[in-house]
C-alpha cells in the first residue's frame, strides 16, 4: 500500500511553506545541514520584493511564498516536528522528518528566474 498522502494534515499554505523551504535546504550556499541529525539550518529566509521572491535559482511568487512571513505556519510546522525550535534569528530548522516530509508540491509554483 503506498504512503498516504499529507500524513499529517497541513493545510495549503503550510504545505507551500515546506515545500519552499525544502528548496531552500537543498542550497548549500543556503544552508547547512547537520550529519549527526539530519536537520537543515537556513541562514535567512528570502524576502519578497515587487510580486515575487527568489528561492535559489527560482522565482516564485509571493502569494505562494506568504507563509514565510507569517508566525502561525512556523508554530504548526513545529508543533507537527517538521521544524526545529530556533534560537530567535532570521533563519529556520527544518528537521530530518521536514526535509523528507512529501508535499508534492516542489515541481507545481517554481520556475527558473530570469534575473
């Protein structure tokens, strides 16, 4: 039987929010991950400017990437252990369990930037 889709139940926007991030975690000038425990630290969130917000390599915009900036997708990303407690800076932990958490949204609202 295969896996059940959105095991835990994350609403739209968490789901573009961990999806984003996922991208972001797959940055290495981006992030840092940690051996021992899976985890992935990123620095800084991007910022949105104008309509949209760059996400590495990509453009997305910014009705998808909303969840970054807003505080009760961080607590319910961390209250399901997607995201790890952080240390009150700008950036985010994704867990192991984050990284790997299926979304199946990574390939639907990205595109290349072309700037």
């Amino acid at each position: 039987m295969p896996p059940k889709k959105n095991p835990l139940k994350l609403n739209k926007l968490q789901l573009r929010t961990l999806a984003l991030t996922q991208v972001l975690a797959n940055e290495p000038s981006l992030a840092q991950k940690d051996d021992a425990t899976g985890n992935v630290t990123i620095a800084e969130l991007p910022h949105v400017h104008g309509n949209h917000v760059h996400i590495g390599g990509f453009t997305v915009s910014s009705r998808d990437a909303s969840g970054f900036s807003n505080p009760a997708v961080w607590v319910a990303l961390r209250r399901k252990g997607l995201v790890a407690d952080d240390d009150g800076g700008y950036g985010v932990t994704l867990t192991a369990d984050g990284v790997a958490y299926d979304t199946g949204l990574n390939e639907k609202f990205i595109e290349q930037s072309d700037h």
